[in-house]
C-alpha cells in the first residue's frame, strides 16, 4: 500500500502526470531494481554520487558496485546487503520512473526523502508494512482528522485499501478524496452498516470500470451488466463490509450488522450527513468509493 | 459416503457465491448441489431434498441465515448446517453455536476449510 500512496504523492506534488504515472504501474512488474535507487533509498549515497558512478561507469569496465566500492561510497558489505535485500513495491515503482527518463536520481532522491519524512516512515516501517503508519496516511491522504468519525473512517479505508490489493489488483492510486452529499454514477452499489453508529457504503462508476471491477473479483469476463455483474460487485463490497465488521467486533467489542446490498442504476444516492469520496484510478478507469457515518 | 454421494444446499443471496462455492464443490466431484437465494427458500428446500449438509449465508433477505438455521433445526435436530457469511462476529458465532450450527466458515471463503469440514460430514 506504500507504493500506491507514493504514486500519489508523486501525482498530488506534479512530479509525474497521471499517463506517466498509470504507465509506470503497468510496467515495473518487469523492471529490476539498480543498486543506484537502492542505495539512495537507504541513504547511503546520493543521487550526485550515483550520477558520478553511472559516468565512471562508461570508461571503465566495472560492474556498479564495485565502482560504489572503489569510489569509497560504499563498502562492500553494503552492496552485498542492498543486493540481497527484496525490493519494495514503492521502490519498484521509483525505479521504473527512473528508467523510463520521468524522474533523475536527483527527483527521486527528493522524493523519496519528501515522502518518507512527511508520512515519517522508515524502512523498516515500508518493509514491514507496519498497520499504524498504513493508518496515518490514510488518515493524512484523506484528510479523515476533520470527520467526526475521523477513527472508523481512517480504519474502514484502511482494510478497504488492503482488500482492493487483496481481490482486484495493486495497480492503483488513490486521488484526493472530496466531501460530497450525494453520489452519482451509471453503476452504484450500497451497502449500510449498522449498530452503534451506521455506514453507508457505496461503489459508484461507469459501465466499462463497473464491468472491469467486476471481472477482476470474479475472474471472469464479461461483456455487459446484468444481475450476475451486480452480484459480483456486491459481494466485493460485502466481504470488505464483512471484514471490517468483524474486526471491530474483535478488537473493539462493538457488533454491527449488514443489510443486504442495494443496487441502483442512473441513479443517486443523498446522504444525510458529511460523507468521503475516495477516487480511485485503476488501469482500467476510476471507480469512486464513497463512504458516510454517523 | 462419498464426494458423488453427498447432497449438499447452498443457500446465499449472491449467486456469484453460490457459483463460485459450486464450482469448487464440483471439483471435489459433488454433484448433488441445490441452492436456495434466500432464508425462506431455504429452508424449503431443506424440507424437501434432505441435505447431507448446508452451506448458510447470514445476510439475506425474508429469513435471515440465522433464523433460517432456527427453522432447519426445529424441523431435524441432526441437520448440519455450516454459516458461511462475511459477518463472523463473536455474536453471530454464539448465535449459531446457540442454534446447533455444524460450523463456522468466514468470507471470502477457504477452499481447504469447506473441504474439510466436507469430508468430517462423510466420516
């Protein structure tokens, strides 16, 4: 989930556009990661210091870390570390912008630098995929500290995040959420949580995402959106609604119940109260997530 | 008894979890299967086909999973019937065990937990 927030970061501070940055999801699947991005990452050596080997590079015949080495930016204990260390998805991706000419080693050393200490992640945190600071940017991203229910936002959004990876795919970034009052779409699909507070949750998009989000969760194809296509979306939507009901029942104590999802078309749903739209691009299109408690 | 032995009810709302709990119960080489969309249905279906074992959805509309269940149960006391919903909450758990439920399945649903639970039926 790191990578997707960085992919945003990324967007929200234009230093990629949304083609560049789609492309570069899409692609670093098949990038392998330099030692250069590597060691910038881990702050061992600067983007400068990674320029100067890439051209010392093109008079001797050496491979880069043994360059690093003799330059005396790095020892070799440190090459055989970053080399055995497994590649994060964010750095996947930084690597991929890298090699693609969007970002210099100079931007993503920015970047990454920009990112890390606003969000105040370490490597260890990226690495172990620490919950409590996957819940601070959610919490940041979506501005969820001006809501009123500002902890069950931050943890809806959070598993609802986590299970997108899970069931639909890791290829996409999170836009910047807006207050709305109603949500409208070709496709919606509702579901209310409640208990001692209620949710309404809703997937709103149009027919070509809608069939596409569909497909992803079933593993099927589809051409067109009947009731089975609605079922699949729904249950989407019940199993993450699912999910979250049982941990806060888990860790909190607090029993809340389903209703049985409602499916609207060319429609809109009024909300009563303040409710969150939380964009999302996939490579197949946006889908709007669009979140209400009281 | 066997996996071509065994009669099997799915009851869910969805019929994308019916399809896809099916499908994994075919390739076991169940081929006894019925369904039933919702609590109402059921527990018709129950009356009438005899299951070895039911797969039960909590959400759904006219009965409820858990009423469903209730019903099932007054009617056969050894029917085993297993709760299959995105909703495992401890009050849903205690609700069921209350009721007799044979077991407890969350969604998104495990293959090896349903086919183990399967094969304790057969023994």
């Amino acid at each position: 989930m790191f990578a997707q927030f960085f992919g945003a970061f990324l967007l929200n501070n234009k230093l990629v556009s949304p083609e560049t940055l789609a492309q570069a999801i899409d692609d670093k699947k098949n990038t392998r990661m330099r030692l250069g991005v590597l060691a910038i990452n881990a702050g061992l050596m600067t983007a400068d210091q990674v320029e100067h080997v890439n051209v010392a590079q093109q008079s001797v015949d050496k491979r880069f870390g043994d360059l690093c080495v003799d330059l005396g930016y790095l020892t070799p204990a440190d090459v055989d570390r970053l080399l055995s260390e497994q590649p994060t998805d964010y750095l996947l991706l930084g690597q991929t912008l890298v090699n693609n000419g969007s970002l210099s080693n100079a931007d993503f050393e920015a970047a990454i630098s920009a990112y890390k200490s606003h969000y105040q992640l370490s490597d260890d945190d990226i690495s172990n995929n620490q919950n409590d600071k996957l819940s601070a940017i959610v919490k940041d991203f979506f501005h969820f500290n001006t809501a009123e229910n500002a902890r069950i936002y931050t943890e809806y959004v959070t598993l609802l995040f986590k299970n997108i990876i899970r069931f639909i795919g890791d290829d996409f970034t999170p836009l910047e959420s807006s207050v709305v009052n109603t949500a409208e779409a070709e496709y919606i699909v509702c579901q209310t949580i409640h208990g001692k507070y209620n949710a309404e949750i809703c997937v709103a998009c149009p027919k070509a995402e809608y069939i596409a989000f569909a497909e992803r969760f079933a593993k099927e194809t589809f051409t067109d959106v009947d009731e089975y296509v609605n079922e699949v979306v729904g249950e989407f939507l019940n199993v993450n609604n699912g999910l979250f009901v049982v941990n806060e029942s888990n860790e909190l104590g607090i029993e809340l119940s389903l209703d049985p999802q409602q499916y609207i078309h060319n429609g809109t749903v009024k909300y009563d109260g303040q409710a969150f739209c939380i964009p999302v691009a996939f490579a197949f299109g946006e889908v709007e997530f669009i979140i209400s408690i009281s | 008894m066997d996996f071509k032995d065994i009669k099997i009810l799915l009851c869910d709302d969805s019929m994308f979890a019916r399809k896809k709990l099916g499908m994994f119960l075919s390739s076991l080489g169940i081929v006894n299967i019925s369904e039933a969309a919702d609590g109402e249905e059921a527990v018709s279906k129950y009356k009438e086909v005899s299951p070895d074992l039911v797969f039960m959805d909590i959400v759904m509309p006219k009965l409820t999973g858990i009423d469903a269940l209730k019903a099932i149960k007054e009617f056969d006391k050894n029917a085993k019937v297993v709760m299959a919903s995105s909703v495992g909450t401890q009050s849903h758990l205690k609700q069921a065990i209350v009721l007799g439920a044979y077991d407890f399945v969350q969604k998104p649903i495990d293959d090896a937990q349903v086919e183990k639970i399967i094969r304790n039926v057969m023994k």
